[in-house]
C-alpha cells in the first residue's frame, strides 16, 4: 500500500493503483507502472510483424528510387514510410504469415500526376542488361518529350537492386540498364515511371513483369 505524506499536496511512497511514489536526493516524483501485455506475440501482430519484415525487405534496396519516386507524398511522412504505408495497404497477398507475398503490379515505387509510361516492355536477351522499351507517348495530357525515363531491375533472389532515377528521355523510346554478371539465372523484378525535366512531377511506376538475369 502506498502512502501520501503531508496530506494531499505531499510525496507518494510505495505504489497507489498503477502509480508508483519514491524520493531520490530529497525530491518526490511518482511514475505509472507500465502496462504488461500478457501475450506480446498475438497472431494479430505476428501477422503484422510478419507483412512489416517482408515489404521492408523489398523496399530497402530500392529506397534510392523511393526518395524520388515519392517525393510529392511527405505531408507528416518520409518518402520511406509513404512508400511502407502504401505497399502494406495495397500490395500484400495471403491470408498467414506462411503465405504473404507481394504482388509486384500492385507495388509502386513511385506515385504522381505525372502521365505515365505507355506499352512498356524489356528484354532480358544479353547478358549483363536489361532492355527497356516504351511508346513515345509525350503528347498525352501533361507529359513531355523531355521526362526523364525511371528504370528498376530488382534481383529477388539477392534482395539487389540496380536503378536509375534521369534515364533517357521519354521520347527516345528506349534504355539499357547494367546488371552484375554475377545475377545470372537470378528472378529480377522490373520497373518504370517517368520525372518531368525540372524534377517537379512523378508518374506512378509500371510493373512490367519478371524474368531471369541472362
């Protein structure tokens, strides 16, 4: 039992309800007694914890990309944890921490007005690079022949990736992007979007598909 000295305006000694009273060098202070949560790993949180760990995994080697792709979605957020909130709300399959996973066409890396990117495709054909290719699409609403070409080729197997935020121009119509000789025979994920010139507007990224590194 605790007890309160000099009436009502004095220190607390010993614990009251879920407050607890001392004196350290002659000064009173009391603090709450934390809460004990009597099962700290609920399925609710493993499942959580669980969905957490593996979109944190998958955004981690991309963060460079993220930082520009969500640049216009950092009201009260990092680009980081935009991206994180984002993937989490709308990008994670499965029903059992067993069977997460992430769908890669409903992942953006990046989120914007900017017009996006039209028949998007790539080649995985040589060794050592990955092929892009796009329709010239820079008379669309407010896209430019100008945009900067947003490229991702994402090695799931090593959780690598290799990006490039100013690629070639939208009207060029094509991009080579370098991989490691070392991701041969290795599952890459790819992406696109486009930056406008003066890095003021983003597209929401394109899934184009998997293959396996040449």
């Amino acid at each position: 039992m605790g007890k309160i000295g000099k009436g009502i305006l004095g220190g607390v000694s010993g614990k009251v309800g879920n407050v607890v009273g001392a004196s350290w060098k002659g000064i009173d202070y009391i603090r709450s007694k934390p809460l004990h949560v009597k099962n700290p790993r609920t399925e609710g949180q493993v499942n959580q914890r669980t969905k957490f760990n593996l979109v944190l995994r998958f955004l981690q080697p991309n963060l460079g990309f993220i930082k520009v792709g969500y640049k216009n979605y950092t009201n009260k957020k990092s680009q980081f944890n935009s991206a994180m909130s984002y993937i989490l709300n709308n990008a994670v399959t499965g029903t059992s921490p067993l069977d997460y996973a992430i769908d890669y066409s409903l992942a953006l890396l990046s989120r914007g007005m900017l017009s996006g990117v039209l028949n998007g495709a790539t080649d995985l054909a040589t060794a050592g690079q990955v092929d892009f290719s796009w329709d010239d699409n820079s008379t669309d609403s407010n896209a430019n022949a100008t945009d900067k070409s947003m490229l991702v080729v994402y090695n799931t197997d090593k959780n690598e990736s290799v990006y490039i935020t100013e690629g070639p121009d939208r009207s060029t119509g094509s991009a080579i992007v370098n991989i490691p000789d070392s991701w041969s025979g290795d599952t890459v994920e790819l992406f696109m979007a486009f930056i406008n010139e003066d890095g003021t507007l983003v597209s929401n990224s394109n899934y184009l598909g998997s293959g396996t590194a040449s």
